[in-house]
C-alpha cells in the first residue's frame, strides 16, 4: 500500500476496545470524585471562614478597648476576605451541584440514569434488551455517556479552577490591604 493513498481504518480488538471503555470510565469517575473532594475542601475552608468573620463583626470583638468595626486595619481585610471567600464559596457549591446533561432525541445513552428513571422497568428492559442486540449500539451508548460524563467533568473543573483563583486572590488582597492600612 502506497503510504501517501488511503488505508482501512484499523481494526480494533474486542478486549481492547473493552479495556478502553473500562479504563476511560474509570478515570472519568475518579476525576469526578476529585473535583468533588477539592470542592467541598474549599466550600468547607471558605464557610469556617465567612461565619468566623460574622461572628468576629457582630460579637462586638474588640482589640486594645477598640471595637474592631473602628479599627480600618481590621475591617478592611476581613471585609475583603470575607466577600472573596463568599463567591469562591459559591463557585465551589456550584461545581458540586449535580448537573444533568439534556441530550436530543436519538443521542441520548440508554445507561444514564436521566435518560430511564422516567420509564417503566418493562419500558427499560426493552430499551435495554434492544441495545444490547448490537456490539456497535453499546458502543454507541457508552461513548455518549462518557461524553456527557467530560461535559461535566469540564465544567466542575472550570468551576473549581475560578473558586480557587478567587480564594487566592481573597488571601493576597486581604493581606496586602492589611500592610497598606498598617503601614500608612
């Protein structure tokens, strides 16, 4: 065959094709179940923090004599802190949150919960029995469903990546506003 002209797509081995869809799956799980973890980390973080903040702002906490609402070299970090730490909270939360991917008509995989709970067990089974008739229709559904499994691995990711660039910017600008309040 010439190794400029057109070849056959190559022929996969069932027990590979196998193995990748075990693989795959697997990962995709586990990426998910990371994300989850660093979310609810930084949720719980953030969350110490905000009620911290609260409950120093309305305890009437003082320092030296001075209640701490009178105090700008207090206020202010805490103030930013706290603000900061709200909406890394709620990016993280949001990342959490369980989000279904709608899929058309026709592209939908059998296998995903969302696409059967609706449905009768008979009404399943056979949606079920006729998918399994075919090694190309399995294929089929599991691929879209690790499809739809990367969408919302994208977006916890994405959700997590903001969350956390927002915690950082939250102890750089807390930190820094403390030294320009203190030092002038």
């Amino acid at each position: 065959m010439d190794k400029n002209g057109p070849s056959d797509p190559p022929v996969f081995s069932r027990e590979g094709t196998d193995t990748l869809f075990a693989v795959s799956g697997r990962n995709q799980l586990e990426l998910i179940s990371i994300a989850d973890n660093k979310a609810n980390m930084i949720t719980a973080i953030c969350a110490a923090l905000i009620f911290l903040i609260i409950a120093l702002f309305s305890s009437g906490f003082s320092l030296k004599g001075s209640p701490v609402l009178e105090r700008i070299e207090f206020v202010l970090p805490l103030g930013i802190l706290l603000a900061f730490c709200c909406v890394s909270a709620i990016c993280a939360i949001l990342a959490l949150k369980p989000k279904i991917i709608r899929s058309k008509k026709g592209s939908h995989s059998a296998i995903f919960f969302h696409n059967y709970y609706r449905k009768t067990l008979a009404e399943y089974k056979a949606e079920m029995h006729e998918m399994m008739q075919s090694k190309d229709q399995i294929y089929d559904h599991m691929l879209t469903d690790m499809y739809h499994n990367g969408l919302v691995l994208e977006r916890k990711y994405a959700l997590l990546g903001f969350s956390y660039t927002i915690f950082l910017l939250a102890i750089v600008c807390s930190v820094t506003s403390y030294v320009i309040v203190t030092v002038m």
